[in-house]
C-alpha cells in the first residue's frame, strides 16, 4: 500500500522529537552532574584549606601563649631565675603546648605534602622547645641562673623557629584560600552562564518536568507525612508488647483529666502489676517473662474499650486510662482482664490491681499516687484488685509508698512485698 508522504514525515518528525528530547535530557543531566562536581569539589578544597588555616592559627596562638606565660612567670619574679614553677604554671604550659601539638597533627592529617613536612619537622622543634623551658623552671627553682638563662636562650630559639615558620606556612595558606575562592566564584560565573544557555533548551521540557515534580513532591510529601506520624508513633509505643508507653501515658493521662475536668465526667486510673515476673524469669528465662508480659497486654487490650488506653510504663508495670468510668466499673474491667490474662497463660499467671478515680482537688501525680498506693495494698493483702481510699494511707503509715518511679524515666524498683503463693 502507498504511504501518504505525511505519515512518513510525522515519523521522521516523531523520531527527531525522541532523539532531540534524549539529546536535551542527556545534555541537561551531564550539565547538572558535571556542574555539581565542580561546584562540591571547589567547596571540599576550600574547606579542607580554611581547616588547615584553622589549625596553623591554632597552633601559632598555642605557642605563642606558651611562651608569653613563661616570660610573665620569669618577669613577675624580677627575672632573677631563682623563683620555683607552680603545679599550675606547669599545668597552663602543658595544656598549650597539648593545643599546639593536637594542631600539629592535625596538619599532618589535612594538610599536603609540604603542610606534612612542615608539621613533622615543627614536632620535633615543638619538643626541643618544651623539653627547653621545663629545664629554664627546673633549673630557676634550684637558682642556677647561668644554667637557666642557657636553656632559655635554646627555648628563644625554638619559639623564633616555630613561629617564624608558622607565620610564613599561615600567609601561603591564606593565599592559597583566597585563590581557592576566586577558582569557586569563577566556577559559578562559568555555571551561570552555562545556565543562560542551558535554559533555553531546558524550556522545551518544563511543562513536563512541572507535572513529573508535582507528582513527584505529592508523593514524596505522603510519605514523607506517613513516615513521620510512623515514628512519632513508634516513640510512643513499646517494642515488645505493642501497647502504648510511659511516655504516651503521661501526656494521654494529662488529656484525659483535663477533659474530664472541663466535662465534670468521671475518669480512673488503673496500676495493673504482672506477678512474679522476677520468678519466671529465673525460672523459663526472660523469654518465657516476655510472653507473660505480652499476655497481659493483651488482656488488657481484649478486656478494655476502644476509648479506653492501654499502657506498660515500665518493666512489669502496666497502667489502664478509663475515661467516663467510675471506679465500681474499672473493677469490673480488671476482672475481665484477669479472667483474659489466665485463658492467654493457662492459668500460670495473675496479676494485682489498684484503681484511683479522678475527683476534686486531686492533679495528675496525686491520681498516680492513689492508684499506687491500692495496687500495694493489694498485693500486702493478697487482693487481686483495690480501689483506693484515703484509709489506705493510714492502714500504710508504717510502710510508705514511693510512687516516684511512674513520675520519671526510671522503671521501678522490685517490689518490696512478698508474693503470693502460685505456680509459674
């Protein structure tokens, strides 16, 4: 069949248009890529020279105030070399002359051939100096002045040394820096007006491009939202039982009684204790008081609502948040979550209970407190559950209560009381 010669133009057309568009991509990435190498190679070598600079300036005020300390030693006491070196004159010349070695070396490190040389060579002279001036102060606190103005005339030389050569080394850096500077802000220049050229080309593609990085930014946004509410997440739950942690529980329990403060609805807090975890740990070992663990949590998670909150906030210690729930209720919820917890572990594991209910006059810590001192009772009772009561403080004067440990970070100590009899 006879091709129409416009089909056959619209494919060389369509053809020149692919070649032309892989030519401009292809040109466009090798401009971008060769244009940040330039550009990240030129910074790298001025920052490498300014930390070489760094450290010649470092080393040249180091020497410099080692020697200026020592003269002002000698020039305090008249000059007269019979004047004994303090532990802390000895203390601030070791300390310099530490500053100008550390700098040294650092030269070694960053610098080139001749920087390394330098270093090497500005060592050894460094330690001729020092061994020098210890022998000026040695010899001054025994009053051999001949002996200390020799081995101050060798410590003279060694800072003029030292000195002179860094101060040289430091301007042929400083000029090395600056033309370092020059080369990048020539490099931009020569990028700038590539980029002149660059764009227009670049223009074909723009509307293309937009479409691709609005895309690209949607996407990359979502994620980037995902993956943050993931972590933020994930630093507020516990890695082995899923449940939230003692950080979560802080600022929910705060939520909740402020809610429950504006609403004048009731609100309870329940300290559930795993028992004897310390005893199946010894017994099956920590994974065998792992899984306990994860049994409770999961207990609790069965026997409470979806409005309700489930924390461990620390090693055996577990806490329930029930909003709009009087304390007669939460009973009721622990002992569903007690009868949950013995199906999960077949009847090897309880559990002890306290439970406070937010009122008047009681803040965030004073709750925690009642619902610790409950849980405690419980268990010097052998109850499986307690509701608090100011009773139980009197009944306990003799034993106090530390509810310290769920107003920090700490996990709290082994329990002081003795356990019930049970079988792991």
């Amino acid at each position: 069949m006879f091709a129409h010669p416009l089909a056959g133009r619209l494919r060389v057309a369509g053809r020149v248009t692919v070649i032309g568009l892989a030519t401009v991509l292809m040109f466009l990435g090798g401009y971008a890529l060769w244009s940040s190498n330039r550009s990240v190679k030129t910074v790298s070598q001025l920052m490498r020279s300014r930390s070489i600079s760094d450290a010649y300036a470092q080393a040249r005020d180091a020497t410099d105030e080692e020697r200026l300390l020592e003269h002002e030693y000698m020039v305090s006491h008249g000059g007269t070399y019979n004047a004994a070196a303090t532990p802390a004159l000895h203390a601030k010349l070791d300390s310099f002359a530490s500053q100008v070695i550390t700098a040294l070396v650092m030269l070694e490190r960053l610098g080139g051939h001749g920087d390394a040389q330098l270093a090497a060579r500005l060592l050894s002279t460094q330690q001729a100096y020092q061994a020098a001036a210890d022998e000026v102060l040695a010899e001054a606190a025994m009053g051999n002045r001949a002996k200390a103005r020799a081995h101050e005339s060798i410590a003279d030389q060694s800072f003029n040394q030292i000195n002179t050569e860094l101060a040289a080394a430091a301007k042929a850096r400083s000029r090395l820096s600056l033309e370092q500077l020059k080369s990048m802000q020539l490099t931009e220049r020569h990028i700038g007006n590539g980029t002149l050229i660059v764009v227009p080309l670049g223009l074909l593609l723009v509307g293309l491009f937009w479409l691709v990085l609005r895309a690209y930014r949607r996407r990359a946004g979502e994620a980037t939202e995902a993956e943050l509410e993931r972590l933020k997440q994930e630093a507020l739950v516990d890695s082995l039982t899923h449940l939230r942690n003692h950080r979560a529980f802080y600022e929910d329990l705060d939520h909740a009684l402020a809610q429950a403060d504006r609403s004048g609805r009731a609100a309870t807090l329940m300290l559930i204790d795993l028992d004897h975890l310390k005893q199946v740990n010894a017994r099956h070992g920590h994974r065998g008081g792992d899984e306990r663990l994860k049994a409770l949590a999961e207990a609790a998670r069965r026997a409470s609502r979806a409005s309700d909150g489930a924390y461990r906030v620390g090693g055996d210690e577990f806490a329930l948040i029930l909003p709009e729930t009087r304390a007669g209720r939460a009973d009721a919820l622990f002992r569903r979550l007690h009868a949950e917890l013995a199906l999960l572990s077949d009847r090897r594991q309880t559990a002890t209970a306290g439970i406070a209910e937010f009122g008047p006059g009681i803040d965030r810590d004073q709750l925690i407190h009642n619902a610790d001192v409950a849980m405690l009772e419980a268990k010097m009772t052998r109850r499986d559950v307690l509701i608090y009561s100011s009773e139980l403080e009197r009944s306990d004067k003799d034993q106090p209560i530390d509810g310290a440990w769920l107003r920090s970070d700490r996990s709290p100590a082994p329990s002081r009381l003795a356990p019930r009899s049970w079988t792991p």
